[in-house]
C-alpha cells in the first residue's frame, strides 16, 4: 500500500519542483558561467551603441560545448540576456 501511494503521490511532488530556464528564450534566462553578465553587469558601459542594440556573445561551457548568447542593450545601458542557444555537436572539429 506504501508503495501505491508514494507512486502516485511521486509525479505531484516532482511537478511542485520549479527550475530555472538555461536554454531557449525569455524572461527566465540565467546567466551561466562564461556569460557576459554572469556575476553581474560589466563594470564598463556600451555608451556608444544605440539602445536596443543586438549584442551576440559566443563561448565554450565547463563541458566543452559552444554556447551562442544574445543579449539587448537596455535604456539604462545594462545588458539583458534574451537568448542562449547550446551546440551539442560532439564531431564539431
């Protein structure tokens, strides 16, 4: 019976489990390591570059794997991260 009951109540358990976004589009992006604005913004501002420009930024993660960002300048001069796309291409030479 233990164990009837801790199946069906295990998916509603997990469901309450919230995570945050890493990969995709959106508001709920978090910066990563290697991430421009990981640790914060960057202490120098883009004073030159029109607001609501596309900045891209491109790296590798802690595993290898070629990390493609997209981030827009704000009105106040700080960057906000709207996209990240991982290649997980493992025959990239």
């Amino acid at each position: 019976m233990k164990i009837a009951w801790l199946t069906l109540c295990a998916p509603l358990l997990l469901s309450a489990c919230t995570s945050t976004q890493t990969v995709g589009y959106g508001p709920n992006l978090e910066p990563i390591p290697g991430s421009i604005t990981y640790g914060g913004q960057p202490r120098t501002k883009l004073t030159k570059a029109p607001v609501g420009s596309i900045v891209p930024h491109q790296f590798f993660d802690g595993f290898g794997h070629r990390v493609y960002e997209t981030y827009v300048i704000e009105p106040d001069r700080s960057l906000r991260l709207t996209s990240r796309r991982i290649d997980y291409d493992i025959f990239n030479d």
